[in-house]
C-alpha cells in the first residue's frame, strides 16, 4: 500500500479577510475552516500530516492540537515555499503526499480519496484536483495541450487574456509523488507577477522533465470554494449549511425551515428528531429519536434523549436524559445533568447542576452547583446561594425534597430526603430528611389597623 501523507497550508494572513482573526480559524458551521480540511484528510488514514502555521501560529495550533504536527514558515514566500518547509519531515520518504490549502472547507474526504486513487492509477507524478467554475476569477487557470494533457497552471495575475477564459481551475488540492515533489520545489522561482513561490510551478517544471501528470476533475464546485474574503465566507457558510441539512433530512431528521437551521459539521441525530427554525446545533452534540428542537434553541456539546423537547433554550456541554422538557427561555449551562423525565420550565437556569429523574423546576429559577436526586419539586423563585464572592459552594436536595416557592438554600447546604421547606424560607443550615423547616418571619395580623391608618390620615 502507498504511504500517505499530507501538508496542509495554513500561514498566509489572509489580509483580504480584514480580520484581527488568522483566515484559517474562521468558522463555517461553527468550525474552523482549517479543522475542516484537517478532520477530512484524516480519515484518509495518513501516515503524518502537517500544518504549516505562520503569523498567529499558537492559535492555529490550539485548536488543531494533536490532529496535525507543525512547521513554522516564517516569512509567506507563497505557496511552494511553504510546502518546502515540509522537506525535512517528508522528502526521503516513499508515498505520495497530498497538499491542501486551509482555506478551502468544502473540501471532501471522497474527493480526496478519489484524487489519490486517480494520481496511484494513472502512475504520475503529480495529479491536481481541478473544477470547472462558471466564474473561474480569482484562481489558478489549468492549461491544457492539443492532446488534452495538463501542461501547467497559470495564476490570475499571471494570466494572458485567452488563459483568462480557460474555465477549468486549480482548487489548490494536489496529491505528488514526495521525491519529485521536493526536487521540483528547488527549481521553483519566483518571477511572476506577485513574486511568490508558487506551489502550482512544479506542475510545469515535472512536465518539462517527461513526468505523467494526471488532472482530476469534481463534480462539485463547492468543494473547491477557496475563502479569501468575508463574501466567499459567506457562501461557504451557505453551501456547508446546505450539504449538512439535506444530509441529516435524507437520514430521517425532519428540518422544518433548512435555510434557518444551523447544524454543525459533528453534530449526530437519531430518527424521527424534529427541528423548528431558528435553531443552531453545534460541536459534539447528540441528538436522540424523536426529539423536538427549537424553534430557536442553541445547543453545544450536548447529548439530547430520546423524546426530550428543547423550546426557546440555550444548552451546552451538558447531558440532557429522556423525556426531559425544557423552556420556552431555559439556560442550561456547562456540566449539567439532567435525568429522566426532567422539567427545566420558564426563566431556569441551571449550572452544573445534577437532576435525577423525574425532579422539577418549572418557574423562575437558579440552581446552580446542585445535587438535586429524584423526585425533586423546585417551588417558582427557588435560588441556590452558591457563591460567596470567593468560592462556590455545593447544595444538596436529597430525593423526594419539596422546595417552596421562593426559597434561598444558601451553600453549603442540604435539604435531606422527602423534607419540606416552607414558602419563602433562607434555608443556611440543614434541613434533616422528613422534616418541614420554616426559616421566614412568623406573620403577624394587626385585626382593624387599617381603621387606624385612615384616622391618622384625617388628622
Ligand atoms: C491558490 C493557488 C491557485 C488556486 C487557489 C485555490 C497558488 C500560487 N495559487 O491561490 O492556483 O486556484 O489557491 O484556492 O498556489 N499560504 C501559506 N504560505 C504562503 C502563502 C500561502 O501557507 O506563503 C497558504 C494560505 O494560508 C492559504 C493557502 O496557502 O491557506 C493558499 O494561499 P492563498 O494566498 O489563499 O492562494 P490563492 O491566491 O487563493
Ligand atoms: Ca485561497
């Protein structure tokens, strides 16, 4: 089997993107453009990829972690240049190594794969991934000869006016052979209009010394859409969006509005989940059967039960059980569990907070830093007091607990199994299992005062 690998290029600026952020961590669908093209590659089972990260590097290695290794190319010499900073790793290894630019999201991994195959079958030395573009402006031309074969690839600026018609253009994806790929790039020059290395080059320089270079054609335009500003960005967002849906609606996820419906590229359902406009679904969430979603609910790093109803809500990192109802305008915050047959209702916020199963906070509540077991009612107004100015501290309400409406449980602090705690109550010390705990002023009733108020009054 062929070794492969690859060269992702992430150091360019992007200074058409006029952006304090570096081009590349633009988000499509809530991911990084270039976590995009790395998480595909990937999947191609590679012996090594590589990064090459410039300005801003940290950022870019933050969020690829240990996806990918890195190089530095200190200075942006262009394209060629930035492969070559890969020499060390990668020229005296056999394979094949494909390159990729880190702006072009819609890239697949099918695709990919297909280029590779193509580049192993065809035995050449270098194979690029081409598109036709119905407005080919902006990218690299591949110029082909009288007997159809690709002969080189000519960049805009580059470009006479004939070679400006050419409809066919480099996506900027390539699969080489690492030996020549390597030779060629010290041949490569930079005398052309915007005196850069150009990658493309070694397409020509190979063909001049006799080498097979093999073209492979998408069918798919999108998947060669390279970002260089916030109009291409855009479009990305909207074709990425598009591929995401009809994907998830041909899986059996009925999406009632898809032009309003924001869905992250990892994000995984089960059968017969309804989503109402508005929504956005992102990172490593789950979505169980038949679940009901939005309308305009956003949910990060979640797993959502089966059955369970998310209206008007915002949720993340948290895990969300069965038949569990939250909203219209809950907030579920980091690490939060909520069990079985939970109810988060109106205006509840809950944060890191664990609900057993079938508890209770339908109105107007804070729980946060809590162990609420099962069974749980949470009276309208209840507040976990869980934060001194310092630190935050834990409140316990053990199964079966009533909490009246109202209530300050101030941490640390618990409310033992099958207790009651009155209406109005500052609960500060525990409440024993069983127990009802009255922890308010005792009323008093002046009988006729009111009397007396409309005497004074007429003095
Ligand atoms: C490039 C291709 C063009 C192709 C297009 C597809 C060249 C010379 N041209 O043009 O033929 O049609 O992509 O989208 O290759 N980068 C570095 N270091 C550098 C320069 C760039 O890492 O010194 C990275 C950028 O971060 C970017 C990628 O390489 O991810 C492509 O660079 P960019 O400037 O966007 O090239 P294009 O002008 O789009
Ligand atoms: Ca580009």
């Amino acid at each position: 089997m062929t070794q492969k690998y690859a060269v992702v290029l992430a150091a360019g600026q992007g200074t058409r993107m006029k952006s304090k952020l570096y081009k590349v961590l633009h988000p499509v669908c809530g991911k990084p453009m270039v976590q995009h093209v790395v998480d595909q590659l990937n999947k191609l089972q590679l012996e090594e990829l590589i990064t090459i990260v410039g300005f801003g590097a940290e950022k870019v290695q933050d969020q690829l972690g240990n996806k990918s290794h890195y190089v530095v190319q200190k200075e942006q010499l262009g394209t060629g240049h930035a492969v070559q900073q890969a020499e060390d790793i990668l020229a005296d290894k056999e394979g094949v190594t494909i390159v990729a630019c880190g702006d072009t999201p819609l890239l697949t991994e099918e695709t990919l794969q297909n280029m590779v195959d193509h580049h192993i079958e065809t035995e050449a030395k270098a194979t690029i991934l081409t598109a036709h573009a119905e407005d080919p402006s902006g990218y690299g031309r591949v110029i082909r000869g009288g007997n159809g074969q690709v002969e080189r690839i000519v960049e805009q600026k580059d470009a006479s006016t004939d070679e400006q018609a050419v409809q066919e253009i480099n996506t900027g994806t390539y699969c080489f052979d690492n030996k020549h790929l390597f030779e060629a790039l010290q041949n490569v020059s930079n005398d052309n209009a915007q005196g850069e290395y150009y990658l493309p080059d070694v397409i020509q320089i190979l063909k001049g010394q006799g080498e097979v270079i093999s073209a492979y054609q998408t069918t798919d335009f999108s998947e060669s859409l390279g970002v260089n500003d916030r109009v291409a960005l855009a479009k990305a967002e909207k074709m990425m969006k598009e591929r995401i849906n009809t994907a998830h609606m041909r899986n059996g996820v009925s999406i009632i509005d898809p032009d309003n419906t924001y869905i992250g590229p990892d994000v995984t359902f089960g059968q017969d989940v309804t989503i109402y406009p508005g929504s956005i679904l992102n990172g490593n969430t789950h979505v169980e059967d038949d679940a009901v979603i939005g309308p305009h609910s956003t949910i990060t790093n979640c797993r959502v039960g089966t059955e369970s109803v998310l209206k008007q809500s915002v949720a993340s990192n948290s895990k969300i059980g069965t038949r569990v109802q939250i909203g219209p305008f809950a907030h579920i915050r980091p690490d939060s569990s909520l069990g079985n047959d939970v109810k988060i209702g109106n205006f509840v916020e809950v944060k890191k907070a664990e609900f057993g199963d079938g508890s209770k906070a339908s109105h107007l509540s804070y729980i946060g830093d809590a162990s609420v077991g099962t069974g749980v009612n949470i009276g309208c107004g209840t507040i976990t007091v869980n934060y001194d100015g310092h630190n935050k501290f834990l409140t316990t309400i053990e199964d079966d607990a009533f909490i009246g409406c109202n209530s300050n449980l101030v941490a640390p602090v618990t409310v033992g199994k099958g207790a009651y705690v009155a209406a109005g109550s500052t609960i500060n010390q525990d409440v024993p299992a069983e127990a009802l705990s009255i922890a308010r002023s005792r009323q008093t009733n002046k009988e006729g005062y009111a009397a007396k108020i409309q005497s004074n009054k007429k003095d």
